[in-house]
C-alpha cells in the first residue's frame, strides 16, 4: 500500500520512505484526479449538448474598469492570511506537519505576526491591482457564456460540497460516530478521518443543481451529461482507497483462490500491508511510519468498485447517444449504481443501523433508495416519452427541488 507518494516512489524509484513527500497523501491525489477526471467527461458531454441544441448560453455582466470593492480586498486579505497565518508555520514544524497534514491545516495553530502581514499585503494588491486597471469610465457589459465554460465553477462548487456531505454522513454513519459529534462537534467535523460517499454525492447534486438553475441552464439535460462523469469519478476516487488502504476494504475472505480466478491473488484477498490506518499486526524488521498490514486477508472491495464503475460508464457512454428521452440516462446512472453499491456491500465492514426492525447499512439504505428512483424515473419518463418530457419532468419530478433550493 502507498499511504502517501513517498512509500509509492520507494517502489518505483527506491527512494527512502518517509521524506517530504509524505505531506502528499495517496488518498487525497486520487481524489483531485477524480474531480479531473469527472470534469473532463462532463465538459466533453456539455460541448456535445451544446453543439445538439440542447443546451444554450446564458448572458452575464461583466464589469470592466471598476476599483475594487471592499469584498473582493477583503477576500484577497483573508487568503493572504491563511498563507501567511500557516506556512511560515509548517516550515518551522515540519516534523509535526509532516505525517498528518490535515491536523495542523485544519487547527488553529499559526503564525499570527506573518498572517497579518500576508493580510495586508494580499490586501493591499488587490486594491492597486485594481486600481491600476481602472478606466475613467468604468463599462458594464453583456457576455455570452456557454455551460461547458462554468465547468471550474461546477467542479469546485461539487468538490467542497461534496467532501461537506461525505463527512456528514460519515458522522451519522454509526452511534459510535455521533456521540463522537456529540462530544466535540468541531474537532467531528473538520476530522479528515471518515467520508460517506453517498453523502457527499447526495450534497453536491443538490448544491451544483441549484446552481445551474440559477445560471439559467437546463438541469434535465445537465443531469444526463454529468452522469458518465460521476461514475468516472467514483471509480478514480476508489482507486484511492485501495492504493492508500483506506480501510474501505470488505469482509473477511478466508475461502481459497477458485481456479478460475485470473488476476492476481491479492484481487481476491489482500492483507493491506502499510496502509494508511496503521491497522492490523506489526510488520515484522518494518521501521517506517506505517508498519502495519490486517492480520486477516479481506476482499479488496475498492478494487471491485472501480471494475463495476467502469463497466457502468461504458454502458452509460454508449448509450448516451441512443436516448432520446432527456433524463433518462441519468436514471439509468442512478438504478445501477444503487445497484453496484448494494450487492458490494454484502462483502463490505460498515455497520448495521436498525430502522424499524431492519437493519442494514447506511449505503445499503441509500443503495435501495436509489434503486427505486431509477427504476421508477425510467419507467415514469417512458410512459411520458410522447409528451414535452423536458417540461414536463421539469415541472413535475424536480419543481419541489427546485423550489426549495431557490427559496
């Protein structure tokens, strides 16, 4: 296992374990890589959309020759404090930063003397910056931006959402975890320890579709171009969690290697040797930080999970073309990746919640929930296909959303 880019360039270049590559850990590298990866396929669907005529422009003002406002310097100040408040910092203690980053990112320890300074500084730009650009008089004017252009936004907008959501779920995932929030709500949430996947799924679609609302583009046929994307992503993000050991692993495997299985043996069980939660038994004559591997094999469920992901996108690619039903497609996304979620959980750790006498994981319940809305968006549309589906599903299987996020 590679719990962080040191431990993987030891393997490929013999390089000591443990340097300042450590501050990069494997788990977040793939995370960045699944937002690129999603952003990527998403743009190429929206360009596609557009050039059908399914999804037009929108016009925003753009302002030309203006000073700066007090938010955008005091946005640039506030940045410049962060820089200044953690680095000189993390410079000094970098032994302490080094093995977890998140934990001195996500305190309050600082330099309090250089993010003032950086403050003012980054401050102080801003408004000469501006300044020197500005025109005697100042213009405002109109542009044309396609959707594909707000792809930065969208992807932004979905990843700190996303991660939010994740660690929500992630603490409502256990009571063990919610007398945790319980305890010390702060120290819960800004915690890197734990993310849900669904949960931070769930969250970004319903802040990226408030979005896109807003800008004035059609959410249906958005819906149907980011669905590729999202499974694209889900099954990069899940290479994360098999290279670093996350311990998103499965059950127990004890049952022997069958004799048709063709990859590798640890596809079937694995130990998880250095993995990231220092988890397990001692690895014996190991002096590195992480020095441990399970002391059971296990079903590398990850790995399993970016198979299904990229069976499910090809299925989704091929026939993104074929549908001509707007939503559809993403219906379809939803039935089989609640389909894909809930049968691997069958081999997965996470634990029981009991509601109304049954009980089951929280995946499971998200799983089976998302399994229904496929199932019954798809056949709900095919009923509708001879009507105006994209006024009618807009009005009718989003208008309650919709009137929510826009209050």
């Amino acid at each position: 296992m590679y719990p962080d880019l040191s431990y993987l360039f030891h393997d490929l270049l013999g390089t000591a374990p443990d340097n300042w590559l450590s501050v990069l850990k494997t788990f977040g590298v793939f995370l960045i890589l699944a937002f690129i990866a999603s952003a990527y396929v998403l743009n190429l669907e929206l360009k596609r959309k557009e050039k059908e005529g399914l999804l037009q422009g929108f016009t925003e003002k753009e302002r030309i020759g203006f000073p700066a406002t007090w938010q955008e310097i005091a946005t640039n100040a506030l940045f410049g404090f962060i820089i200044g408040f953690k680095l000189p910092y993390i410079a000094q203690h970098f032994e302490e930063f080094r093995p977890d980053p998140a934990s001195i990112i996500l305190s309050g320890k600082g330099t309090w003397l250089w993010g003032i300074v950086a403050a003012a500084g980054f401050g102080f730009f801003k408004y000469w910056d501006a300044k020197k650009r500005a025109l005697a008089k100042p213009l405002i004017k109109e542009v044309k931006v396609m959707p594909h252009h707000r792809i930065g936004d969208i992807t932004i907008l979905a990843a700190i959402s996303g991660i939010i959501g994740a660690r929500l779920f992630s603490i409502i995932e256990s009571e063990e975890n919610i007398k945790a929030f319980i305890k010390d709500p702060l120290d819960q949430l800004l915690s890197g320890s734990g993310l849900a996947i669904y949960g931070g799924l769930i969250l970004a679609f319903i802040t990226v579709y408030w979005y896109i609302y807003r800008k004035g583009m059609k959410p249906i046929h958005v819906m149907d171009a980011v669905a590729p994307a999202l499974i694209m992503g889900y099954g990069v993000g899940r290479l994360g969690c098999q290279f670093s050991g996350d311990g998103d692993w499965g059950i127990v495997n004890t049952a022997p290697t069958p004799g048709w299985w063709f990859l590798p043996d640890w596809a079937w069980a694995y130990t998880y040797p250095h993995n990231v939660l220092n988890d397990g038994v001692q690895i014996e004559g190991c002096v590195w930080d992480y020095c441990r591997q399970l002391g059971e094999a296990v079903y590398p469920t990850p790995l399993y999970e970016t198979f299904f992901s990229l069976v499910i996108f090809t299925i989704l690619w091929a026939l993104r073309k074929r549908f001509k039903v707007a939503g559809m497609l993403f219906f379809l996304y939803v039935l089989l990746n609640g389909i894909e979620r809930f049968f691997i959980e069958k081999i997965r750790t996470n634990p029981d919640i009991n509601i109304l006498g049954m009980k089951a994981t929280q995946a499971e319940y998200v799983a089976g929930l998302l399994i229904m809305i496929g199932i019954v968006g798809m056949v709900y549309l095919w009923m509708k296909k001879n009507q105006n589906i994209e006024n009618y599903v807009e009005t009718r299987l989003i208008a309650s959303l919709r009137n929510f996020l826009c209050f």
